[in-house]
C-alpha cells in the first residue's frame, strides 16, 4: 500500500526536516489556528469521522467530475472503503436503512463508460467547501492534487 509519509520522507521534505519547515514558512499557506478552525468543522459532523472520509471529500472538492477510481488510487484503499468514503457524503448513506447523509458528494455514472463512476461536490457540498475555505483562510495556495485552490 501507498504510503505518503514514505514518499515525503525519502525526498528529503519529511515532517522533521528543515526542507519541509523552510518550505511551510515560506508559503505560510496557513497557521495552525486557521488549520483548527477548519478540522473543527468536519468534528461538527462527526465527532469520529476517519481521515480517507475527510481526504475524499476535498479530492472531490479540487477534482471537479473525477471518477471514483482515481480517488480510490488518491486513498491508496480497496473500492469498499472509497464507495463508504463517497456514500458517507451522498444524500443516502443508506437507502435501505433510510439513513441520511450530508449530501455534500453527488456520484453518477459515466456518459462514456457506464462501469465508471463520477463524482462532483452538490449546493451543499460546495457552500461547505466555501466555509472551509474561509476558516483555513486559503489564499490560491498549491493543493493536494497540485492544483490550485
């Protein structure tokens, strides 16, 4: 399995290294208050809520229209976990159990490839990521996919 902490590492820009910290301050993307601000408001959801929960909806947030495998490639998880990680956000969490969800993640099937799933943040979805971009206080920088923000 995919480890980001192995990769950060053997590139010299790990946690402990100066690189990394040199690096931080020179962008000053955020400080750690504005990051506690913004994890507070994924607690308000869920006071248990797994991390690949929380990594999938903000790869869905900068990957308009992207399909579930390569979120499931993102996560470095089976296609269980990704499809729990996507219904936990959809309008369903379960259908059959008549469990509502926060409806923030909208999967649909691909137009050119039915086998496929696409996934695109909803109203809701989006209005949160606003939130959550005020609270971080993010200023275009350099996301997670390497896009920008």
């Amino acid at each position: 399995m995919y480890n980001r902490m192995d990769s950060i590492s053997e590139s010299g820009n790990g946690i402990g290294s100066g690189s990394f910290n040199a690096k931080m301050n020179e962008r000053n993307m955020f400080d750690l208050a504005s990051f506690t601000q913004g994890a507070e408001a994924f607690y308000v959801i869920s006071d248990q809520m797994p991390v690949s929960y929380i990594l999938a909806l903000l790869w869905v947030a900068q990957n308009p229209d992207g399909n579930q495998l390569d979120l499931e490639k993102y996560l470095g998880s089976s296609n269980a976990t990704t499809s729990r990680a996507v219904k936990y956000w959809s309008k369903w969490k379960s259908f059959k159990k008549g469990t509502h969800g926060p409806d923030f993640i909208e999967s649909y099937h691909d137009p050119m490839d039915q086998r496929y799933k696409r996934l695109k943040l909803t109203k809701t979805g989006q209005m949160f990521i606003t939130h959550l971009k005020e609270k971080f206080k993010w200023q275009g920088s350099t996301g997670m996919a390497g896009k920008q923000t």
